[in-house]
C-alpha cells in the first residue's frame, strides 16, 4: 500500500494539486517541492518535520500494520479479527484478488 499511496501522491502534486492551508506556521502545502527536492534542498521541510514523519511511519509499520491477533492466512493480511467479505468469497477469487495487489505493488 505505501508504494502504491507514494506514487498516486507523487502524480498529483505534480499535476498542481496540493492540500488547502498549511503544513507549518506561515507555510503552505502548495510551497513544498516535489520529489526528492521536498526533504533535500532550499525549499525542503524542516529536518523536525521528516523526523517526526519518519517516526509516524514507524509507529504504523510496527504497531497498526501488524497480525495482532496470529490469525493472519498470508503475508499482509492485516484484517485482525475483522471480516469485511474476504471469507464469504471463493478461494478461486481470492487467490485473483491476492495476484492482483501483488502485481500493482510491483508496478508501484
């Protein structure tokens, strides 16, 4: 998901749209480059700033994008005691639906 939510977000500043208001006191969205450039350059965000985002990242990928019951059938299932229909399905379809989220995090 990260990739995939990396290059969407990376496509749509680069088309002009950015979140309304501001990131920081005085400092609006809109003003922050974009690729590399936003973390390492003139206009780049505070070294506090990537720090406290690395350190969001981290909290998600060690304690909410985790198997917290043990339950989990396959490497990413992260559904965690909660069925949203994936049970009620084929195992036909969700070895497709798992292909197909394999195959888009490759070409992310």
């Amino acid at each position: 998901w990260g990739h995939q939510l990396a290059f969407v977000g990376n496509l749509i500043t680069r088309a002009g749209y950015h979140l309304p208001g501001d990131i920081s006191l005085g400092r609006a969205f809109a003003d922050v480059p974009n690729g590399i450039a936003a973390i390492n350059g003139p206009d780049a965000i505070s070294t506090a700033a990537l720090l406290q985002t690395l350190a969001f990242i981290g909290f998600l990928e060690t304690r909410v994008m985790i198997d917290a019951t043990g339950e989990s059938q396959f490497r990413g299932d992260f559904r965690n005691g909660f069925d949203f229909g994936w049970d009620k399905q084929s195992p036909e379809w969700q070895t497709n639906k798992r292909a197909i989220e394999l195959n888009q995090g490759r070409a992310a």
